[in-house]
C-alpha cells in the first residue's frame, strides 16, 4: 500500500512555475504513480486539506516568499513538526535564511550584518524588525534538526546550510537533477552562438560579473530581467517558451553562468551541459558540485524513483 502524505508548503507546485516548483510538482505525480496519496496546505493559492492520520508529512520551501502577504500559519508548520513524522524538502536557502538569495554565502553570525540596512516595508511584511540570523529561530531550528530526513539539491547546497545551522550529522538525501532528456540532448546542430546565458537577468546570477567579463563579447541573454536591473551589453533575446530553450543551448558553444551567491543547484546549467555546452561557470554553481559529469545521458533517468525509495524507506512505507 501507498503512503498517505501531507505536503506542505508556501507555493503550490501546480500553480507557480519556478525551477523548485518544477522539482517539487515532478516528484509528487511521480509519488502518486507509485501509489502515494497526498493532501496539500499552501499559502499560494491558498489551500488546506490535509489528512488528519497521515503516515507523513513533506515539508518543503516552507518560507519561500518572506514578504509576502500571504504565507502558512506558523500554527500549522508547529504541529507539523511536532511529531516528527516529516521530511525537509530544500529547494533554495530560503528556510535557512529570509533575505532574497544567501548574502552571507553561508557565513552565518548571530548578528547578520545584511539585514540592519534592510527597508521598512521589508521589515514589516517580513515580521522581522531584528538583527539577529533568521536561522537561530526554534521553528526554523525544528525544522532541520527534527526531520525524519533533509533533502537538498547538491553537495553544495547541503554542505553550506549544514554548516549554517550545524546539522551535519543528520541524515540527508541529494536528489540528482531532474531533468526532461526527450528535450535537453546533443542534437549536433552548428554553434553559432559564442556565449549564452539563461535564467533571471539579475546580480543573483551574477549579471555584474557578466557584463564585466562579457560586456565586450558576443554573448546572447536569454531570461526576464529582474526589477531595478540595467542590461546594457550582449544580445537580449527577451524570454522564450520553454521547449525553445534547448534549441538555442544546442547553438551555444559556451554556456556562461557565475551566481554571486551559493546557487542549489542550478539546473539550467545541467540542461546546457546535455546539450553539449561548454560552462563557464564558479564555485557557486551547485551542479558543479557533484562527482559526475553532467552531460552523461541517462545519468538522471531514475532520479526520482531513487527519492521515492528512500522516502519510503524512512517512512516505513512499502
């Protein structure tokens, strides 16, 4: 028999469309093809069916959109988590951190010396007028420390929140990436573009890095351009659908990707890999961090069926 699982988390992954969204929604319909029924608490839309006996919990991103207006029930995460029926599902740095990315890049102090420059509005939608470490909070504590299992993206990504938070003894899972390889393969058409970037135009992903070592070059910007960003170099191609992206990666010599701050996982980057790109990429980039070569076909193929079964081995599931 299948699993009954609440899953619980700050944005639907049937209604928002962001890398983790697409994990998250990727991995629960192929739960439910393994016989695993779920019922779903999000803050975006606003949803709450859950099963009153389940044998499980997934708690994921639980703190995805600090300033938001809507966001879960600090109630609910606290029953969540105080049975300890629960896994911890990381798809970014967000339950470990709530400013936008990880400004720190994981060198957490008491006193965060990012957030005494934080704006007003800011601070009142986020509920937090102090200067402490977001990290040092019980819930956010619990929720690491009293998991069945934490899940994250990447070698890198488990080692600097480890670190963050002082978790390294617990168990954790590194999904492998999750990729759609009937799209993103060689399909040895001519290189005629020298250097491409996709994903959100923003300093996140390393936009002052770009322009200052590709301000001069050929180098074509696939993306939207984050709010209050200036893009005054390469060739801005706009966003395009997103079956069309591995037709220009198949036309990218160079794949260029340098994020300012510890990135999970960085999916985009594998995608370019199996398109037979060649990076051009930092330290930062998550997928870098594993001990595999990113371009091999197949590598990723049970990637999900490889998480069920662990998950359902902690749970005492089939």
């Amino acid at each position: 028999m299948g699993l009954k699982i609440n899953y619980i988390a700050q944005l639907s992954p049937f209604a928002h469309h962001g890398g983790g969204e697409q994990i998250l929604r990727r991995l629960l319909q192929s739960g439910e093809q393994r016989g695993h029924q779920f019922a779903y608490a999000t803050a975006s839309p606003s949803v709450e069916q859950l099963f009153s006996d389940p044998d499980l919990t997934i708690l994921a991103d639980v703190f995805n959109s600090p300033y938001g207006l809507r966001r879960l029930s600090p109630l609910l995460l606290e029953k969540a988590v105080a049975g300890g029926r629960f896994i911890h599902f990381d798809n970014a740095y967000v339950d470990a951190c709530n400013l936008d990315y990880l400004p720190c890049s994981g060198k957490a102090s008491a006193a965060c010396p990012h957030k005494p420059g934080l704006q007003l509005r800011k601070r009142l939608l986020g509920r937090d007028f102090s200067d402490r470490c977001f990290q040092e909070q019980q819930l956010v504590q619990k929720l690491y420390r009293h998991s069945l299992l934490n899940v994250f993206l990447s070698p890198l990504h488990h080692r600097v929140i480890s670190d963050m938070l002082g978790v390294a003894d617990r168990d954790a899972f590194i999904v492998k990436p999750l990729i759609d390889e009937e799209l993103f393969y060689d399909r040895g058409l001519e290189r005629d573009l020298e250097y491409l970037f996709v994903g959100v135009i923003s300093e996140a992903k390393g936009l002052a890095e770009m322009r200052r070592r590709f301000g001069a070059k050929e180098i074509h910007l696939i993306g939207k351009i984050a709010k209050g960003e200036r893009l005054d170099f390469g060739n801005y191609l706009g966003s395009v659908p997103y079956h069309e992206v591995p037709l220009y990666m198949n036309r990218a010599r160079n794949f260029v990707f340098l994020p300012r701050w510890p990135e999970p996982q960085g999916r985009v980057v594998v995608e370019a890999a199996m398109c037979g790109c060649q990076l051009i990429a930092n330290e930062n980039v998550g997928a870098l961090s594993f001990d595999f070569p990113l371009s091999s076909p197949g590598l990723f193929r049970n990637a999900d069926q490889e998480f069920w079964q662990e998950v359902e081995q902690r749970a005492g599931g089939q």
